[in-house]
C-alpha cells in the first residue's frame, strides 16, 4: 500500500482521525493536502509531514465550495471532519442538529462533488473513503444527531458508488466503534456509560486512530480494487455479540 506520487486530500486533518490517516498516508508516500479548521493544528502537523495546508470551516457552505473546487486536483479523497454534541432526543436543538448534518454529511457531499467532477474531466479514475461511524447502525443514546448524519453519509456513499463506479471512481466507508480521540473523550469519558459498550466487545478495547487509518489506506490502494459501496466495520468485534 503505497502511494508514491499521488495527492490525497483529506478533510478534518488537524485532529483525531484525520490526523492519524494523513501521517499514514504520507508515510506511504503520499502528497497530503489537509484540510482542517484550525490553522495551529495544520502548522503543528506541518512540522510533523510535508503538507499543502486548507484552512476552512466546512460547516460554511460556500467557504467549503471555494476550498474544495481550488484544491484539486488530487488524486484520491478522505472525507473525515466530523463533529457532534451530546443531546437528549427530546432536548436536541435544530441548530445543533443542523450543525452536525452540514459537518457530517453536508461537507462531505460538496467536497466529493468537486473531487468526482475533476476526476471524470480529466479521466482518470479515483477512490474515496468517507469516514462514518459504527453510530450509522446503533442508536446510542445523546447522538441523535450524529446518528442521523454518519447514516445518511453511508446511505449517500452508496449512491456514488452506483453512479460514480462507471467513472472508474470506487467509493466507501469506514464505520469505526468508539475511537480513542479528542471527540471521544468528550462523549465517552464517562464509565458508566463506556463500560457496557467495551463488555460487547470480544477484544475488550475500543479502537485506536492508527487502526481505522491503516484500513482507509487499504480502501484507498489497488489491494482494494474492486471493492466499492461497502461500510468496513472496525468494532473490535462489537456487533458479533
């Protein structure tokens, strides 16, 4: 799995997930172009790989157009920026609500919509991997909206797979259980409420960041060339139970 010479735009890079695929990736020979948020986590990642560093706010509509269509071409895409809040269903506000879909789903949709367009004008076929979430088939308590937003990015994944595999361009997921991040901590500090999730899982451990980024990187290479419109669980075995 290496990728020597080509680019890789990965959004949501600055952090958590993101971060760990864009270390991977260049490790393996590829040329990140990171998108993310914050301008003080793409300097800090600058120093730790070669980058062409996209400060956006994805939430923003045209802020996410503009980034997206001046950032290609690139040859292959991660869609990872994410972001959630803990919300009782009945306390769950449409703002935050609209928040999370436009991060979570939203974002996603614009930034493959530009990748697809130039991979199918220039003819050379492509590969995305949309980062969801396990949270697309269980629902957890307080994510609502989370929820919501990592299945309808599956539910979308599959559709531009069925439309964009005749352009040569594969799509999928990666559908990761809790991951240890930044994001995750916020929502699963607690025992409590951790402690029944880990007793479902056979390994007895939630997910680390390197993992999932070492399964986009297979999605991402030749290995994985005739796999597309499929959700890759990585649950440590929690829906076996």
């Amino acid at each position: 799995m290496t990728f020597s010479g080509k680019s890789v735009l990965v959004t949501g890079a600055g952090k958590g997930i993101g971060r760990a695929i864009a270390v991977a990736l260049a490790r393996r020979g590829a040329h990140v172009v990171a998108m993310t948020r914050s301008d003080q986590d793409l300097e800090t990642l600058a120093k730790e790989i070669e980058i062409t560093p996209v400060q956006v706010d994805l939430a923003n509509v045209e802020a996410a157009n503009f980034a997206a269509k001046n950032a290609m071409p690139v040859d292959l895409l991660v869609n990872c920026a994410g972001t959630t809040a803990l919300d009782a269903f009945v306390d769950l506000k449409v703002e935050t609500y609209d928040n999370i879909m436009a991060v979570n789903a939203r974002a996603p949709m614009i930034v493959a919509q530009h990748y697809a367009r130039s991979c199918i004008a220039r003819g050379t076929g492509g590969a995305i991997v949309n980062v969801s979430s396990i949270s697309s088939f269980v629902g957890f308590s307080e994510h609502t909206a989370y929820c919501a937003s990592k299945g309808a990015l599956d539910a979308m994944s599959r559709v531009m797979a069925n439309e964009l595999g005749p352009h040569g361009i594969r799509v999928n997921t990666v559908n990761p259980i809790v991951t240890l991040t930044p994001m995750a901590q916020k929502a699963w500090s607690d025992p409590e409420k951790s402690g029944p999730v880990l007793s479902r899982i056979p390994l007895g451990r939630f997910v680390e960041p390197e993992e999932v980024a070492n399964t986009v990187a297979f999605l991402l290479s030749d290995e994985a060339g005739a796999i597309t419109g499929e959700s890759i669980v990585i649950d440590g075995g929690f829906r076996a139970r």
